[in-house]
C-alpha cells in the first residue's frame, strides 16, 4: 500500500481513509485477516500507537473486528462496504462540488461538464477508459 499524509488532518484518521478506500474499493476483501498493527506501521512509517489509534477507529465504525488471538478482520458484511462506499463517494462529491463552486460554477454547468465528460448515452465508457 502508498502511504502519503498530509499536516492538515491528523495521522490516524488519514490512515482510517486511506483503510476505508481500499475496503470499499475491494483491494482489502471483505472477511480479509488486516496485517497487524505493528507491520502495518513499520510500513506507513508511523508510530504503532498512531495505527492502534486509526484501528480502533476502524473497529468502532463496524468496519473491522477483532478475534481474539487471531487479529483484526474486514468485516464480512456486505450492506456494511455498500454502505462505506456510498459514504465515501458522497465525501469525494461533496469536495467535488465545493471545489466547482469556488470556481464560480453553478449546479447546472457542473452537471452539464460532467455530461460532456462522461457521455449523453448510458454505456459510453470513454470518461473512464481515458480516451475522452
């Protein structure tokens, strides 16, 4: 995993994002053993009390759960990942959004870029195979 963070949110909850992208993305499955906190830092470079921090976190949204002697887990609940991803998406839209309005576009001109982007029929897939 790319492990990158930032001075303007503290360490753990970049980690909890950064968890929570790849679970939702399925590069973490669901039902996956999570390395333990000890590797896991060793390989963020970062404190393991920072990564138990980001864990408990993790555990306390219903994300991973712990099994005693055996580690941490994805959860195996799949309403739960759906649920995840929609979160995320809607952070990542709502920046999106922000971001359009501090450019001075409006609603409109933002869905009407996103419609030429993407493509007026259902189906097109140039957006997102880059040839568009």
């Amino acid at each position: 995993m790319h492990w990158s963070f930032s001075a303007d949110i503290p360490i753990y909850l970049q980690i909890v994002r950064q968890l929570e992208t790849c679970i939702a993305s399925g590069s973490i499955s669901r039902g996956e053993r999570m390395p333990s906190v000890r590797d896991l830092a060793v390989e963020a470079q970062v404190n393991p009390n920072t990564m138990q921090k980001a864990f408990a976190e993790l555990e306390k949204r219903g994300i991973v759960y712990s099994k005693r002697t055996a580690g941490r887990f994805v959860t195996d609940d799949p309403v739960k990942i759906a649920e995840l991803k929609r979160e995320l998406a809607r952070r990542q839209t709502d920046e999106f959004l922000s971001a359009m309005g501090r450019l001075g576009m409006t609603g409109g001109e933002t869905l009407a870029l996103l419609r030429d982007m993407i493509g007026e029929e259902e189906g097109k897939e140039n957006f997102i195979n880059g040839e568009g």
